[in-house]
C-alpha cells in the first residue's frame, strides 16, 4: 500500500490570541470588546474584591449586549447579595 502524504496543518502568524502568559486563549474568537475585558480578569493568586468584580460584571454584559443586541439592548440587574439576606430587598 503507497504512503498518504499528509498535509501540515495551517499555522496562523497573525495577531496572537492570548492574553500574554503563553496560552492560546483556547481557540477563542469573541468581538475584541470583549476579548479586552477578559484580559482584565485577575489572576486568581491576586484576589479581586467583590466591588471590583461586581463592577466588571456589569461592565460585561453591557458590552455583550452591545456586541450582540441588534435592536433593543437588553437590561440585566446584577448586585451583591449579602449572606443570609434573600435576593430582591
């Protein structure tokens, strides 16, 4: 039986997909808005404060509705919730 040649696989030389710490990003490919945002994440050696995250949050999903809302942008109500307190006071 003749030998299959096999064809390389593409290697893509263009802008790295990534966030700088040697990954790939895991083959991601959202808008850059919101690309930029999940480089914002901390790593999770360094914490990240309630009040930062809760603000992250917020700031996220307005720019996937943004990305992804053709009309009406869609309203999400995203808070902290204490313990023991049930949601909604």
């Amino acid at each position: 039986m003749p030998a299959v040649p096999v064809k390389p696989a593409p290697v893509d030389l263009g802008k790295p997909k990534g966030n700088g710490d040697g990954g790939t990003g895991g083959g991601v490919d959202l808008d850059p808005l919101l690309m930029a945002l999940l480089r914002k994440i901390p790593k999770s050696e360094a914490g990240w404060p309630a009040e930062n995250r809760l603000r992250w949050f917020r700031t996220f999903a307005m720019n996937v509705s943004q990305v992804y809302d053709d009309k009406e942008p869609i309203e999400l109500k995203i808070d902290l919730q204490q313990p023991g307190k049930p949601t909604g006071e």
